[in-house]
C-alpha cells in the first residue's frame, strides 16, 4: 500500500495565498486603492508581510491575482456571453440593456468593483490597464452585433452605452459616498433606482427608433 504523502506544508502555503488575496479586497474596501500597502494588507490576512514576497514577489502582482481571480466584469455581465453568442445580428437592444441593468444592481452591490472603478480613474495602473481591455473585448463582442443590425442607420450606439455605463458608475458612487440625491433621485431607494433603470430602457428605446 503507497503511504499518503504529506501535505500539510503545500496546504498551509496555499491557504496563506488565499488568506492575502481575500486581505486585499478587505483593504480595498474599506481603504480604498491608496491603502493596498504590505503592512495593511498583511495585517488584514493575520500574516506576516514577508510571505507577500515569497508567494507572490510583490504587492503588484498580489494585487493583481486578486484583480484576476474575482473576475467582476464578468460577474457583472450575468449571462451576457450566452445572449451574445445566440445572437445573430437582431435584437441587440435587448443584449445592451440586459448588460446595463445588470451592471448597475452588482456595481450598487459590491463596494470592491467601486473602489477599483475610482482607482481606474485616479491611477494610471498596469493592472487596470489590462482590467479595462478586457471589459473593452467584451462590449466588442455587443458592437460586432450592433454593426450588423445597425447598419445604413445613423446611430452611434457606442457613444449611447458609453454614457449610460458612465452614467451608472457615476450615480452609484455619488450615491455611496455622499448619500444624497442627485438630479432629486436617490437610487438608495428601490423607487429611485427604479426610476434609473427606466430611463435606461427608454433611452435604448428611442435610440432604436432612430
């Protein structure tokens, strides 16, 4: 009978990792981009801060698994990739609006996507450098189809869904941060937010009509 080899070393390294990749998402959120140090994110695990070097060789790249492994534009997108994929070319409307009123109930819920969008805009990063390409390949994937259905029609609906996703991203921090209403809406409240989502299928909707 092969004895078991022992693993409690290789066991104990791997939950040390994760222990630090949780740390930074504790330390983002309640630090924002400006507190991912060694130091914060090491006493946010309960490790030493030496093991951020031995497992991953520096805070950046760190801060970068954890970036990678929480996937949020994905998440955000919900089942998006399926709609895209059964999609010919007809109907786009309803693939953008699926996306925008998905996007803005996960970016109201989860305070890490909001401090990575406003170090996004604060810090020119490697990290999220490659975070945006990637969310950029994924609306290419949406415009491919758009192009298709919209064509010979003037219609930039590039320009529309950047200013409904900016839209979302600014109404959701203004309303995290300061809690109070803007244009006399509060999106802190189910009628608010509501009234957003509305105006979102309204506007795709005469967007369309063009």
């Amino acid at each position: 009978m092969t004895r078991k080899r022992y693993q409690g070393e290789i066991n104990d390294k791997e939950r040390s990792k994760q222990k630090l990749i949780k740390a930074v998402g504790t330390v983002l959120k309640n630090k924002g981009y400006t507190g991912l140090t060694a130091t914060n994110i090491a006493k946010a695990a309960g490790l030493s801060r030496r093991l951020i070097t031995v497992y991953f060789s520096s805070v950046d790249e760190l801060v970068e698994t954890y970036v990678r492994n929480k996937d949020f534009w994905l998440a955000a997108s919900g089942n998006a990739a399926e709609m895209i994929a059964a999609n010919k070319g007809e109907d786009t409307k309803k693939i953008i609006e699926y996306l925008l009123q998905n996007q803005i109930d996960n970016f109201y819920d989860n305070p890490e996507m909001q401090k990575l969008i406003l170090w996004e805009i604060s810090k020119t990063t490697k990290i999220m450098y490659e975070v945006c390409e990637e969310r950029e390949h994924l609306g290419s994937k949406v415009f491919e189809l758009t192009d298709k259905e919209l064509q010979g029609r003037n219609i930039d609906i590039r320009a529309v869904t950047a200013l409904l996703v900016a839209g979302i991203y600014y109404m959701v921090l203004h309303a995290k941060s300061t809690d109070t209403t803007f244009c006399e809406i509060d999106i802190n409240q189910p009628e608010g937010m509501q009234r957003i989502k509305n105006a979102i299928s309204l506007i795709l909707e005469n967007t369309y009509k063009n």
